[in-house]
C-alpha cells in the first residue's frame, strides 16, 4: 500500500457552489489586495532567517517596515510591495484588457516589466532571463528556461479568479502564461496549484474544507509533478505544529517545492485569519516576499477582503489600484468563464 502522501483521493466531478456576487467580488479584492499586503510585509524580510529579522529589526514583524540599511530593498518605503506584485498585477492587466489569455501578448506585458521597471525590486533570475530571451525577439513558446522557482505561480492567482469557472481553461492559461518564463515540471506543477486553490477558495462555500481544497489541489497537479502533490498532501497533516517548526521543515526558499507548500501550510493553519497566517509566513524569512505574498492571496480568497485588518489596506502601494483589480476581475471572471467555454 502506499504511503498516505502518494494516494490519490477521487472526488467525484466538481460543482460548482453558489456565492453570490456581492462576497464573490469580496473574495476578488481580498486576493489581490492580500497577495500585496503579504508582499510588501515580507519585503524587508526577505533573505533574512529568523534570527537577523530579530536582529535587524528588534522584534519579528508585526506591521510594514523599511527593510534595514544594505538590504537589496533599503530603496523602498515601508508597504512597498516587490516584483512579485507587479508581476501578478501585469497578468491581471492584461487579462482585463484582453479578457482572455493571450500568452503573447502576456510575454509583452512581462517584457514591459522587464523594460521599464527602474530600479527592479529583488527580481527573480528565472524571470529576468526569459525576459531578456524576450528581450532578444524570441517567441513566448521558447524565451521560458528550465527553472523550478516560484516566479510563474506567485503572478497566477488574477488567471485562478478570472477562470474560475471552468477547470480545463483555467489550466491551460496557468500552464501557457507559466512556460513563457519557467518550464520546469515543478514549476508548472505550483503555477496550476496556485491558479486552481485560488479558484476554488474564492468560491467555497461555508461546508468546504480548507483542507480538502488543498488535496484536491494536490490531485490536479499531481500528473504534472508528483512531489508537489506529495507535498500539498503532506502539509494537510502537520497543521497541528506550530509555525517555526513546520515551515523549518517544509523550507521556505523561492523553490517551487518550498514556496507553494509553505505558503499552503500558513494558510491552512489560520484559514480566516489574515494576520496570523502572514505574519506566521513573513517571519520565516528566505522567501518571505513570495511566501507571505501567496498566503496573503489564499486567506483574502477564502477569508474576503474585511479579513484583512483596514491599516493594511490604507497602508500598502497602491491601495486604491489594487482593490480596482480585484473588482474588475470579479466582474469579468463569469463571463470570461461563458466566452472561454464557447470559443
Ligand atoms: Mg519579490
């Protein structure tokens, strides 16, 4: 028999629960304005351990702070957020303009990024380097390098509202948007992860489990990559420890194995409470920028955007444009939904 971490549970065809649209809309500005807020609060931690972020700062991180002096983000004022927001906020910008996924004009809009960001804010190198081959003239279908980092799913959660409604199109746009930058499997694997828990947090009702979304997460990439399968299942049985020493375990670089699983867990451990989940995911250090980044998105997708204490929100880059993305999204995710099924 195999251990519990490689059986795949079957579930029987997804339906699609009924939220309405006022705490749909809700549940749109809550992953867009939580994946910033997580940003920017693990800016100023980010290639910190546990330790220097005491250090540096005197305490763990409780609100936005500058990052400390020789930090590569020391540039940035407090609530800034990084690369990784601007980068969702690309994807999410050209899915409004396009009201598809349109892979090149994606590669444009990540060019763009690539072009006229000054100065970049602690870009990742995969990205950097598709970029530059996009930079050169190649196509979209070939600038992405063999790279299993984080950097194509942390800009997924805008194609997980957005196609919520339909599982096989949502796949397709994670995985087309995903090979423009990085095309290893366990990239691609977190990339369809991210996008499909976003969708189905963003529409869970009150008698979904957390935890059950994560497995069925796991079983929809598990073809793709069967350590993250493994290791989204794994993170479903060690809610019960405390942050410290799971994320010790579980890692918290900007590996795709690392960053997707950690991220999950954070949120698995305080589904509804904002607060709790990123801090618990930003003072781990490394990645805290993507990590904290993620978690923010999964608890403002289940949690809505009134989970997301109002200082925050005030607080971070931004606010106002990032809260018009969440609500442009929701509007446009139900017909996005029709049009993609009938083209
Ligand atoms: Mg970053």
């Amino acid at each position: 028999m195999q251990p519990f971490y490689r059986r795949t549970r079957r579930y029987p065809p997804v339906k699609i629960p009924e939220v309405n649209s006022k705490e749909f809309t809700n549940r749109c500005v809550g992953t867009i304005v939580g994946f910033a807020i997580g940003d920017a609060l693990g800016m100023p931690a980010e290639f910190l351990t546990r330790d220097q972020i005491r250090r540096y700062y005197g305490k763990t991180i409780t609100d936005f702070l500058r990052a400390h002096q020789g930090h590569a983000s020391d540039f940035l004022p407090s609530g800034s957020y990084t690369d990784d927001t601007q980068m969702m906020l690309a994807t999410a910008e050209c899915l409004i303009e396009c009201q598809k996924m349109d892979a090149a004009r994606q590669g444009d809009a990540l060019l763009s990024w690539y072009l006229n960001t000054v100065p970049h804010r602690t870009p990742m190198r995969a990205n950097m380097r598709a970029c530059k081959h996009l930079s050169t003239g190649r196509a979209w279908t070939k600038s992405g390098v063999f790279s299993g980092g984080c950097g194509a799913a942390v800009r997924m959660p805008p194609i997980g509202l957005f196609f919520c409604q339909s599982t096989e199109i949502l796949i397709k746009a994670a995985l087309d948007d995903c090979i423009i930058t990085h095309t290893e499997p366990r990239a691609r694997a977190a990339a369809v992860a991210v996008a499909y828990l976003i969708a189905r947090l963003a529409q869970a009702t009150e008698k979904c489990s957390p935890g059950d979304q994560v497995l069925e997460t796991a079983d929809r990439v598990a073809h793709i990559d069967e350590d993250m399968a493994a290791l989204l299942r794994w993170v479903t049985q060690i809610t019960h420890l405390p942050p410290e020493e799971a994320l010790f375990e579980i890692g918290c670089s900007a590996d795709a194995l690392e960053a997707i699983p950690a991220a999950t867990y954070c949120f698995l451990k305080y589904p509804r409470q904002f607060h709790n989940a990123v801090l618990a995911a930003v003072n781990a250090g490394d990645a805290a920028d993507s990590v904290g980044a993620l978690t923010g998105s999964f608890v403002g997708a289940l949690a809505g955007v009134e989970a997301i204490p109002q200082s925050l929100r005030r607080q971070v880059e931004n606010a106002d444009l990032l809260a018009a993305v969440g609500e442009r999204l929701a509007s446009l995710a139900s017909s996005a939904g029709a049009q993609s099924m009938a083209s």
